[in-house]
C-alpha cells in the first residue's frame, strides 16, 4: 500500500523532513486518517502532499517504523525520500480518471490518503 500524507507548508514542509531526514507523523484526528496511520507497514511507500495555496504532491517518503500502543495516537516514523521531479497539482489529479474514486478528490480534509500502486506511479511519474 501507499498512501498521500498532507501538510501544510508554512507548518511542516517537504523541506523540512528534508532537512531532519526522519520525523513522527502524528498529531492526526480524523478518525479514517487515523485508520490510515495505524494500518501503516515499514518500507511502504509516501507522497508528501502541500496544502494551502499549493495544493499538489512535491515528494516522496517511505514508513521506518509504526507505533500503535496508543491506537488513538499512533506514532508513524518516516524517513525523507527525493522531491519530485515536477510537483503534482490537485487539479491534475482530478483530471486523471485514476483517481475518480479516490478519497483524494471525494474527502478533500481527509489528511492521511491510501493511494493504489497506479496513482502512486502517476505522482512519482515512475
């Protein structure tokens, strides 16, 4: 599985996790992201999404390690991955027919998106 983790820039960037090189994704509420956070596996795979007036995918991310001994709280280590080669807008996300039925464009608030293998590569252009 992959998933799309949002953020806002002008809290925690992409450059950011650049520059620490690891970081805790926590501090997450929604109950599906939640979900999402806590059904994390190491090695999967991350899109680092800006929110606010970017609105588009600018790098990539993998899991280290997941701590759900507090299922309302987990604790998601990642590590910083390569920004992308081309930042990916929301508008060309809803563009592509890959993502109709995705909780990216039908749950806009939602913070912590699974992503399928296809729209994974879309993003990454790999």
């Amino acid at each position: 599985m992959n998933y799309l983790l949002k953020t806002e820039p002008t809290v925690y960037s992409f450059a950011d996790l650049q520059r620490e090189q690891t970081t805790i994704w926590d501090g997450v509420t929604n109950p599906v992201a939640l979900k999402n956070l806590r059904g994390m596996k190491p090695g999967e795979q991350l899109i680092i999404y800006h929110t606010g007036d970017e609105k588009s995918a600018v790098g990539t991310a993998t899991v280290v390690s997941v701590d759900t001994s507090d299922p309302r709280n987990p604790q998601v280590k990642i590590k910083t991955g390569k920004p992308l080669a081309k930042p990916v807008t929301l508008a060309e996300v809803k563009a592509n027919k890959l993502f109709a039925d995705s909780p990216l464009v039908r749950q806009g608030r939602l913070s912590v998106v699974p992503l399928t293998d296809a729209q994974h590569k879309f993003i990454t252009g790999s």
